[in-house]
C-alpha cells in the first residue's frame, strides 16, 4: 500500500511540474496536511468523551449488562461457543462497543475472541467457521451511534454531523446481516 501511495505522489508531483502548477501542488499539499491535523485534534476530544463513557460503562457494570443480553442470540450465531464463557463475553463487548461507535474501545475484546476461539480450535492452520463468522460481522461494524464519523464531520465544520446516524444504522444493518447470512452460507461448503 506504501509503494501505491508513493506512486500516486511521485506522479501528482511529475504531473504538476510538467503543467507548470508545482506551486499549486505544494501549495495544496500543505493546506491538506494542515487539515488533517485539525481533524485528528477534533478527534481526541470525541474519542476521549466516548472511551471514558465506556469506561464508565465497564465500571458500573453497564457493558456486562449488554454483553448478557447479547450472549443469548449469540450462541445462535455461534453454537460452537456454548462452553467458552470468555469468548461469549468478549464477542458481546466487541459488539456493543462496536454498535456504540467505539471501534478502538472494542478492538482489544475483538483480539481477546479471536484469542479465546482459536485455543478452542484443533487445526490452528484453519480458521473456525465461528472465526470467520466472527471476521465477517465484524468487519461488517453495525453501528447505532457512528460516534467517530460524528466526529470528523463535527471537526469538518458540519452544521448537523448527527443526521448520519439513520442512513448509517440502515446501511450497517444490511450490511451486518449480510455478512452474516454469507457467512452461514459459506459455512456449509467449506467444513
């Protein structure tokens, strides 16, 4: 991917000096990465709000509260779970930080499932259907509050950042069953 972005760069630079707008290239290139300073500092303060939230969540018990009422559609999704206790609660935290917006809050319960299900499985080489069923929702994201996306627009100088969360609500649910109905599809053909 490095080698890409340096060929884009290499040739919007050769492109700006063979039209005589290098000026207008350095130009823009500064003003850009101006910017995308002022997004990632708009960042922080989103992200920093959203993570003591759920921290205060963990604390008072709140994201175990959701993970429970999660683990129950859960063993539908992944029979192969019913034993493994730690892998249920880290698939449900992931999911609930997940659903809220917090994608970095729920990557770490992510790792610790891919963890717990890969110690249950006996071909190491091989991913379990319930770790590609797993990938592929994840990957998927389903959100109700798409709280870092709120905020680059917030940080973007967009009057109303908050109309997204419909639109984005019905597009990762579509995507969300999707992933998952592909996934149990798929899972019949490769055992």
């Amino acid at each position: 991917m490095n080698y890409i972005f340096l060929f884009l760069i290499i040739i919007s630079f050769v492109c700006a000096a063979f039209n005589h707008r290098l000026d207008v290239a350095v130009d823009e290139m500064l003003k850009a990465s101006q910017k995308a300073v002022e997004i990632a500092f708009g960042l922080i303060g989103i992200m920093g709000f959203w993570l003591g939230i759920v921290k205060i969540a963990q604390k008072s018990g709140l994201m175990d509260l959701l993970s429970k009422i999660i683990q129950k559609p859960l063993l539908l999704i992944f029979p192969d779970i019913k034993n493994n206790e730690e892998a249920q609660g880290n698939i449900a935290l992931n999911i609930s930080a997940n659903a809220l917006g917090l994608t970095n809050a729920a990557t770490p319960f992510g790792i610790k499932a891919m963890e717990n299900l890969q110690s249950q499985n006996k071909n190491k080489s091989v991913a379990t259907n319930s770790m590609c069923t797993f990938l592929a929702i994840n990957t998927a994201g389903f959100q109700i509050v798409p709280a870092v996306v709120i905020a680059i627009l917030s940080a973007n100088g967009m009057e109303n950042p908050t109309q997204i969360i419909l639109p984005t609500l019905i597009v990762t649910s579509v995507a969300f069953l999707s992933a998952l109905f592909f996934a149990k599809i798929l899972e019949r053909f490769f055992k």
